[in-house]
C-alpha cells in the first residue's frame, strides 16, 4: 500500500495538525469536541515539528501522510523555548477563558496560557514524544517502526532515557508502550507516565 516513513518536512504541517485532531479523542478522532480544529495541533503537535524537526518523523501512504513520532531531546529547554518562541503569538489569538467555560477548546487554551512544565516525576528522562497514527496506518506494525526511528535518533544524540504521558483511558496505547519496552514511572488520576533507559540501564 506503498507506506514510507520519512523525516518531518514543512509542507507535513497541515497535516500534522489534521492527525493530532483525528486521533486526539484517546485515540479517536475528536474532530466534534472542538470549534477550532487547530487547537490541540496548537499544543501537542506542531511546536514539536516547527522547534525540533530532526526529531519529527511522518508515516506517508501514497505519499500522504497518516500518522508521525514526534518529541523533543530536552524536555525543560524545550519548555523554555516554546515560552519565547511559541506560546506568546498563540496567547494574544486566544484569551484566557472565563472560569466557566469547560470547553475542550477552553480547555486547551488554558494549557497554552498555563504553558508547558515537565513533572518533577519524569525530570530524570529529559526527552519525550507524541505518536499517532490515523486508521488507514494502524494494525501494521509502523507504530513499532516510529518507535525506533525516534528511538535511534535520540541513541546518536546520546539523549539517556525518555518518557511519555498517556490518558487511563487510551487502553490500546497503554498496551502497546509496554510491549514495546517502556516501564511506568507514575500513575496520576487520569494519565500514566512511561519511560525508557536508553542507556540500557538506569543512570
């Protein structure tokens, strides 16, 4: 079904932010949740692929693409970055919501005011990623494939370990990080966070 994976090129944008919305509901596509189709690629998706696009690799079928691993090897350097490169424009778009307003757009819009903090939990695996993949990608192994492309890229930057935040309520990925190797760290009330030795053991 002539399926690549490639490195994250600037045109991919769009559609990095039409995957983040398609698979941004656990999993499921969340494109009824929210009135700005653009907010959770805002958040989740395209700071990663604009900031550190050495670390952003696209699933492609017939050369359009389906699903992408992407993350940063630094995850507090990366917080400070998006604080002067990336939040300030998205913060005068959108004002703060009203203390009411329990929108999922509201809610992420508080989350780029809020802006982006590494748990103290996670601070000892500096990197971290996002992966999703649309439907037309999943049941064919390029999850695992995505895995080790990013995998490998931290490996040559000498990157130790890194992590991952997943909801309680994505079942499907929680099963699929332990099998590909990552260890809980911490369990929240509505999220786990995975890890990974990269080193092969912990430093």
């Amino acid at each position: 079904m002539c399926f690549k994976i490639r490195l994250y090129h600037p045109c991919d944008l769009t559609s990095l932010y039409r995957i983040c919305l398609k698979t941004g509901n656990s999993g499921e596509d969340a494109s009824g949740m929210f009135t700005d189709p653009d907010l959770a690629g805002h958040f989740f998706a395209a700071p990663y692929a604009v900031l550190e696009p050495d670390l952003c690799f696209v699933l492609t079928r017939c050369g359009e693409p389906c699903g992408y691993i992407l993350g940063t090897r630094d995850s507090q350097a990366f917080a400070e970055r998006c604080e002067q490169e990336w939040y300030p424009l998205l913060r005068n778009r959108y004002p703060v919501p009203s203390p009411d307003d329990m929108t999922y757009d509201a809610r992420i819009i508080r989350m780029i005011h809020e802006g982006y903090h590494p748990r103290e939990d996670v601070l000892a695996y500096p990197a971290h990623l996002h992966i999703d993949i649309l439907p037309a990608g999943q049941g064919r192994g390029f999850g695992r494939t995505l895995m080790s492309h990013f995998i490998d890229a931290l490996e040559e930057l000498t990157v130790p370990a890194l992590h991952l935040e997943v909801g309680k309520a994505n079942q499907g990925a929680i099963k699929f990080y332990e099998r590909v190797g990552f260890h809980r760290i911490h369990e929240y009330e509505k999220s786990i966070a995975f890890g990974m030795w990269l080193s092969g053991e912990q430093v």
